[in-house]
C-alpha cells in the first residue's frame, strides 16, 4: 500500500508569494468586517456564520473532493480529517463569537481587536516549542500599540480616553479562538492539500453554527438573539449581498489563500499580516461612512491613523530578518 511518504510534497511558496497571499487574505476580510456588521441587522450571528460556511464547504467540495480520493494513505486522510475538525471547531468558535460582538461594536473596533491574535500566537506558540525571533515580538508589540489606538483610546470620550463596551469583550474572546485556528493551520497546512482541509473546516463550522443556531431559536424564541436564529426568507433575502461576499470572497477564497500561504510562513509571522485586516477593516468603514452608511462606526481620527503607521511599522520590522536571511541565502 502507497504510504505518505510516497506521495508528492506539497509545494512551498517563496516569502513574496506567501505574503501577497496572507496580505490578499487579509484585504478580503477586512472589507468582509462591513458585511457582518450590515448582516447584524436582520439575522442572528450563528445563523449568518452556519449558512457562510456551508455555502463555502458546498462550493469547494467538487475541487477537494477528488484531492482527498488520491490521498492513498489512511494515515494521511486521518490526519487532513483531524486537522480539518480541529482547525474547523477553532473557526466555528471564533467566528461565531466576532459575529456576537458585532451586534454592539464598530467595523473598526471589531476588526482591530480580532488583530490581537497578534501577541496571543506566538505566546501560544511557545508551549509547542516554536521559536519567535526578537524582530517578531518587537512588530508584535508595535501592532499592539497600533490596535490600542486604533479601537481603544479616544480622548474625546471618557475621562482616561480609554472605552470598552460588551462588543468589544465578544470580540476579545473571538481573537483567542483566532489565535487557536493559526496554530492549528500552521501545523496541519504543510502536509495537507489546502482545499481538502479547509473544506473539512468550513464544513465543520457551518454544521456547528446551523446546530446550535436551531437550539438557540427553538429554545429561547423570546429572546431577541433567539428570534434572529429563526431561518425566515426575507431575512435570507436582506443579507444577500453581505452573505455572497462572506461565503465566496471571505470563506472560500480568503481562508484557502490563508492554508496555502501558512504551508510556507511560520504561524507567528502569518499571524502579524493577518492582522492587517484591522486596517483594511478601518479603510473600508471610513469609505462606507463617507457614503452615508453611518451605522458601521465612527470617522477615522489622527489617533486611529497613527494607530495604522504602528501596525504597519510592526510588520514591516517582524519581515525584516526574514528576508535580509532570505537575500544572503
């Protein structure tokens, strides 16, 4: 019988193909931030975040379906199936929990504090014995810094310029669940065909959410987050459009591009351009507002803008050592 080791390696990216990757993925989700917020207003968060995912695993299934039939391994399709359920109930988790959070937070709150996944990964990390170089821990603690200001200070508000508020607590759990969901790709996306693992994710997710959305709205159908679970054609139609762009764009594209680039790029390092989402999240609100939809969150200020030179400057330095190695290689 074939055994893993027969089988061809799956493909490493160069460090500029596995940036632009992490960097599409990112754009993408933070646009996908101003879809969640405006599909808040008509449906329930698990509700949204089960038929998301399941349209993406459905759209998907064709392409992975045959990559899983070649895997001639048991072994190996155990492992894209562990990997998969692992990485799918971490995704399930934290998607669920940034949906919540939305309800009662900004585009840019939400998506700057979902970037803290950040610092929480290579702390993670350090318990599976990864090493984090200094440069990666300095544009980590830069990107902090940058998503303080960004979501967090406002001297126009309280008294200490410091505001928190129940959404932008959902959205602090969602980053830790992120935080799991890299690691487990960083570890599972080397030996594992991306499109097999992330259809085994975005199954795994959408199928936890559509469950327990049903419980939710069958349980407590009083409740206002129940009565939102409850699936209802006109909701379906009035979040059609924020719907398709999560599923295709933010599901299906942005989340593979995430597994293939995490095949080459550490999780720590994949971790800091991820997070950049948080500033695409904070263009894109700034747009819509201008456009009039005024629901989405505040204007941008000079101390989100700096907050923005911050997280750019913490990437820039975490790439540093990675490519002055690459270079003298």
């Amino acid at each position: 019988m074939t055994n893993a080791a027969s089988l061809p390696a799956p493909r490493r990216l160069g460090i500029f193909a596995a940036d632009s990757l992490l960097l599409t993925a990112a754009l993408i989700w933070g646009v996908t931030f101003v879809a969640q917020k405006f599909a808040t207003e008509h449906m329930g968060p698990l509700l949204f975040t089960g038929i998301r995912f399941s349209i993406g695993a459905a759209i998907l299934l064709p392409i992975a379906l045959p990559r899983f039939r070649r895997i001639a391994s048991g072994r190996a399709r155990r492992s894209a199936l562990l990997g998969g359920c692992l990485a799918g109930c971490a995704m399930a988790l934290g998607s669920t929990l940034q949906q919540v959070g939305m309800h009662s937070t900004s585009v840019s709150n939400a998506g700057f504090i979902t970037g803290l996944y950040v610092i929480i990964v290579p702390m993670l990390g350090l318990f599976v014995g990864q090493k984090v170089r200094w440069n990666v821990w300095i544009g980590a603690i830069l990107a902090v810094a940058g998503l303080f200001y960004l979501s967090l200070y406002d001297p126009s508000g309280s008294a200490t310029g410091i505001s928190i508020n129940e959404g932008d607590v959902w959205v602090l759990a969602c980053a830790l669940a992120w935080s799991f969901h890299v690691q487990i790709i960083g570890w599972a996306a080397p030996d594992i065909d991306p499109f097999v693992i992330s259809v085994v994710q975005f199954a795994v997710t959408g199928a936890t959410a559509l469950l327990a959305s049903q419980i939710i709205a069958h349980g407590w159908p009083t409740e206002t987050w129940g009565a939102r679970e409850v699936f209802e054609l006109g909701a379906l139609q009035a979040v059609a459009w924020p719907l398709a762009f999560a599923a295709l764009l933010s599901t299906c594209i942005a989340f593979t591009l995430q597994t293939v680039a995490q095949g080459s790029a550490p999780p720590a390092h994949a971790a800091i351009l991820l997070s950049l989402e948080s500033v695409f999240a904070a263009l894109a609100e700034a747009v819509f507002l201008v456009a009039g939809w005024t629901s989405l969150g505040s204007p941008m200020t000079r101390w989100k803008l700096a907050g923005c030179a911050l997280m750019f400057a913490g990437v820039v330095l975490s790439q540093w050592r990675i490519r002055a190695r690459a270079a003298g290689a």
